[in-house]
C-alpha cells in the first residue's frame, strides 16, 4: 500500500515498533483500503496488534496472515470479506480479542476451540449461516454473535465459566434457553428474536445476571420462579412470547429490577401485590395479556414512567392512591379491560406534566387522553 514511501516505516503515523524496529501495531482503520488484504502482512512476524476495521477489503483473508502467532488483537470488522476463516486460525493461540462482524463470512471454524487466551469473540451481522461450534475456548468473557443465521441448539455454552456476557439476538437458534453448568459469572444475556422454546430453572443460579432478554422467540411454558430469585436482575425482557400460568408471588429479591417486559403472552391470574416491593421498577410491561381481578393498591408504592396494562381481563376500580405516587408517569394504557372507574381523578390533574401518552377505554371520562379504544 506504501511502495513508494521513502521513510522509514516505524514513523509512519499508523505504525508502532518496538525498540529492535520490528512492527507490533498496526492500525489502518478507516483507511478506505480496497481489494484483497496483501499477504505480505504475513512477513510482520511480532505484530501484536492488526486493526483494518471500516474499510473496502473483500475476499478471503490471505493464509500468511494465520502465521503471526504474536498477535492478541485483530479487528477486521466492517468490510467485505467473504469465505469462510480457514482452519488455520487455530495458530493464533495468542490472540485475546477478535472483531469480524459486518462482513460476508459463512461459519467459524472448530479450531477456534484452540485460542485459549481468547476473551472477546463478537462476529455481529457477520453473514454467518451455519452453527455455533460445538466447544469454544474457554477463557472467553464476552461472545457476541448477534444479527447472522446461525441456527441449532447452543448447550455447549454451558461450559463457559469466564463468560459475562453472551449476545445471540437475531438468529435462528432453537431448544432451550442455554444455562446451568459453569455459566455463572453471566451478567448480559440478549437472546431476543430466535426459536428458543423453553426457560431452565437454573437461570436462578446466575447470581450476576442484570440483564435478560428472551423476547420475541417461542418460548410456552410458565416463567420460572427461580429467575425471580436472581436479585441483580435490572431489566427482564420476556415479551412477544406464549408464556402461560400466573406471575410468581414472591418478588422481594428484585429490589433492582428498573423495567418488566411480559407483554403480549399469555400468562394469566392476579397481578401480583408484592410488585409493590420492586421499588427501583420504573417500567411495567403487562399488555395483551389474560391477567384478571383489580390492581392491586400496593401498586402506589410505585413510581413508574411506563405503565401497560390493555387487553387484559382487569376489572374494579384504579386505586386512587395511585394519583399520589406516580408523580413521573409518561405513558399509560388501560384500555381493554372492565375497569369501572377512578382514572379520570388518576391522572387528569394540572400538575400530570409529565404525561405524554394516556389510552383507556372510549366509553371511560377521561379529559386528559390523548387516544382511546
């Protein structure tokens, strides 16, 4: 790419050496580099870091690049590179961190099982069609695999003790919802938009999990009391599902849970009043539901942005109490229910400035909605 350069590659502004002249970093990022990667960046045989994300590269990756076993970071995300990562990648037993994503590759190969040191794998949107390999290193902290086809079972996974945080949203991955074994250190798990069918009980045993998002899949079965015991949760995505039975009662270890996302199943029953003890909950996702009886007063305790509770079969009365305590309410929807009462005195006050949008039922008084059913 610099043929005709005259100076000396060391000072060349995207080039770092070590002291005996040898290039250890390169980093040609947004380069607007084309065509095929140059084999002879095989020939830079202490390179430690090769960075050629955001450009036009297309084409394999040459092989001589599978020989510089120095390296621990490659991002070579964000181009055009097709094919397939050759076998051969299983030399680079060095490597820490790997960014592929935004290309055209099919599969990766088996034989990253043998970089032991790697930590970070993320191949988003990287045309992948094929499934995940069956063993993967086990120093891997972070794996995202988001936005390709990949399709199959993923309980390999469950031998990844390092692992915080697992990204597979938008693929066609099916079975059970991976955990249990050794993935216990989890504290992400965005497994949104699959064909997974069913929540393991021993999602109650990731004691570091602050976030999980399960929506948009096939999951039929009831929650599992369990994950409610998992009091790190901060967000619990669990909608566009056909999740049935009643919501568990006991709730006291969710003190941190900032927003519920269970609408649109079919999970039925009471809202349960020890959603009252939730007090960090700010968004409550209950909509296109069967839930029955009133809401419960212990609601008041309370203050939430986003409440969500139509088409449900809810009726009584709305807790006047709630007028008091959701002082920061933006949207609301109750209609599609038999409530009989109370939302008028709820939220249609001068001081609501908050609120944004409000939707109940056509037939109900309500002077400050801004839509109805």
């Amino acid at each position: 790419w610099l043929a005709n350069s005259t100076s000396h590659h060391c000072e060349w502004e995207f080039v770092s050496c070590n002291e005996n002249g040898s290039v250890i970093s390169l980093d040609l990022a947004s380069k607007g580099l084309q065509e095929n990667l140059p084999a002879e960046v095989g020939r830079l045989s202490n390179l430690k870091e090769l960075s050629l994300n955001e450009n036009l590269l297309n084409g394999q990756l040459p092989m001589e690049l599978y020989s510089l076993t120095m390296l621990t970071w490659m991002d070579i995300a964000n181009n055009l590179l097709s094919g397939s990562l050759d076998d051969d990648i299983g030399q680079l037993t060095g490597l820490r961190v790997l960014f592929g994503g935004g290309n055209r590759f099919q599969s990766i190969p088996t034989t990253i099982a043998k970089l032991q040191s790697l930590e970070v794998l993320s191949f988003v949107n990287g045309g992948l069609n094929s499934t995940i390999p069956a063993v993967l290193p086990s120093s891997l902290t972070s794996l995202s695999l988001g936005s390709n086809k990949l399709h199959g079972a993923i309980l390999p996974l469950n031998t990844l003790g390092n692992l915080r945080e697992l990204s597979l949203g938008y693929n066609n991955l099916s079975g059970q919802v991976p955990a249990g074994g050794e993935m216990t250190a989890l504290t992400r798990m965005l497994l949104n938009d699959n064909r997974f069918d069913s929540l393991p009980s021993e999602l109650g045993n990731m004691a570091l999990l602050e976030s999980f998002n399960a929506a948009n899949n096939l999951l039929d079965s009831s929650i599992p009391s369990e994950l409610f015991g998992v009091s790190t949760l901060a967000s619990l995505r669990l909608e566009n599902n056909t999740l049935t039975g009643p919501l568990p009662t006991d709730m006291s270890a969710l003190g941190r849970l900032g927003s519920l996302y269970l609408n649109d199943n079919r999970i039925s029953g009471p809202i349960p009043s020890e959603l009252g003890t939730m007090r960090s909950l700010s968004i409550l996702e209950l909509g296109y539901n069967r839930l029955t009886s009133t809401l419960p007063s212990e609601l008041s305790k309370l203050n939430l942005r986003v409440f969500d509770v139509r088409e449900n079969l809810l009726s009584g009365s709305v807790p006047a109490l709630l007028n008091h305590q959701w002082s920061k309410i933006r949207t609301a929807y109750f209609y599609s229910n038999n409530c009989t009462g109370g939302l008028e005195n709820l939220f249609c006050d001068n001081n609501r400035v908050s609120l944004k949008t409000f939707e109940a039922d056509c037939e109900v008084i309500c002077t400050c909605c801004t839509g109805c059913k």
